[in-house]
C-alpha cells in the first residue's frame, strides 16, 4: 500500500524539524513541495532549504506542484474554501497516483498540520474518493502559537484561565472573548478594532526566520505601530505571516 507523510515543518527556521520530520522525509520517495505563485517564492525556496538541509538519501525526489488560488467571487467563505479543497484534492490524488507501488510521499506543512492547515482532511478526502489505496500519518510540528510565546518569552495562558484560538474574522465579529485570544489568519487586523485598548497585545510576524519581526504593549498604545510595520513589512516580501496574542486580566486575578 501507498503511504503519505503530513510532516509539520515549523515556522521557517529549519532547526524547527523535530528528528521525527527529519526521519520521515528520508523515508520517502517523494517529496511534494507545493508552489504558491508570484510573490510567495519565499515559501518554496524555506522548503527547499529544508530539503537541501536534512534529506540525505540522494534517490529522493522532489516534486513541485502549483496550488491553485481560492476563488471567493459570488461565494461564501465556506462554498469557496470547499471548492478550493476540492481542486487541490484533484491535485493530490494525482500525485499520489503517480507514487511506485508500495512507495511513499510527504507533504512538508507549515507549522503543525493540526492547527489551521487544511492538508489532513485534503487527504482525508482523497482518501474518501475511494480510488486511490494508500494510508497516511501524521508528524506534527512546532506551531505558531509556540513560536510566538517563545519569541516573547510568556506563557499562552494566564493561571487557571481559558485560551481561545480563533481567526481575525471571528474577532472582528465576535470581540474579544477570552482572557487570552490567541488570533490566525487576519488580514483585516480586527486588533485594530477591538474596543478595550487595555488589553495586552503581542504580535509576530515571519516567526522564526530571519526576517522575524515582534513588539509588544498596550494594545491602545502600539496596534497603530503594528498596522505600519505589517504594512511595510508585507510590500517588502510580497507576503505575510503574522499571529498575535490579545490579553487581558493578569495571574491570580479572580
């Protein structure tokens, strides 16, 4: 039987891969690495890296393949994610079709493939089409949300209190809930809305990497700061990817 790897791979610094990752990307035949169109070269030469850094079988191929964009004309949010998922399935079962008999692929995932990252139920449903004969695993990986408290060296959560993981456009509609919010996937900056300007907030973009880029504060004192530097930050790489923590309430606090 065919098997797939969805191995998390971190935030971009390649000493991210645990031993686990590294063990089984070597295990495979093939590895896909996906390409996401102009401006995002970025993310496939990380991968490449990565490749280069810690493959060490010289049979090892490696695959490239485009990802379509996600289309959200005349669309809900979830109608234009299910079409986009079910394109890129389409793309997956080829390539997993093309795998030798017996072999093996990976797909190498930003972070770790259980927090927003769709590439498990992608194969799930490939796997559901029922024409393709193969298992998969999954190696998880260091996460944004790690990333980001080590950068600032704090702990997520506050003494015996909730976290809440949620994206920019449930902040925006939803407010700040929690006593930590922990925010992915905002490209509307809803911090920049939210109407309690003592919170706490702490930001990272490009986790990890060189281009790493943290601040920290008041959130009525600094989120004007964060909305220049994500600005410029985004026009001089072409993209972003950025995740903050909102908080308010301090350890102890009843």
């Amino acid at each position: 039987m065919k098997h797939i790897n969805i191995i998390g791979i971190g935030t971009g610094n390649p000493e991210h891969l645990t031993i686990q990752a590294i063990n089984a990307m070597n295990a495979a035949d093939v590895i896909f690495l996906p390409l996401k169109g102009a401006g995002k070269e970025d993310l496939a030469e990380l991968r490449r890296h990565i490749c280069e850094r810690y493959i060490t079988r010289p049979d090892i191929r490696i695959c490239e393949f485009g990802v379509p964009q996600r289309q959200t004309a005349d669309r809900t949010y979830a109608q234009s994610v299910d079409v986009w998922h079910g394109e890129i399935a389409r793309i997956y079962s080829e390539l997993i079709r093309d795998l030798p008999e017996g072999g093996s692929g990976a797909f190498l995932v930003w972070g770790d493939p259980s927090l927003y990252d769709s590439t498990i139920r992608i194969i799930e449903r490939v796997r559901q089409q029922g024409s393709l004969d193969f298992d998969h695993s999954v190696i998880p990986g260091i996460t944004s949300i790690q990333a980001l408290a080590a950068s600032h060296k704090i702990p997520v959560n506050l003494v015996g209190k909730p976290v809440e993981i949620t994206t920019g456009r449930r902040l925006a509609r939803n407010g700040l809930l929690t006593d930590s919010t922990v925010v992915m996937l905002d490209g509307e900056q809803a911090f920049a809305k939210i109407d309690d300007p003592d919170a706490e907030i702490f930001w990272g973009a490009y986790l990890g990497t060189e281009d790493e880029i943290v601040r920290s504060g008041r959130l009525g004192d600094i989120a004007d700061e964060i909305l220049t530097l994500r600005s410029e930050a985004r026009k001089r790489h072409g993209w972003i990817m950025d995740i903050y923590l909102l908080r308010k309430g301090r350890d102890f606090e009843e």
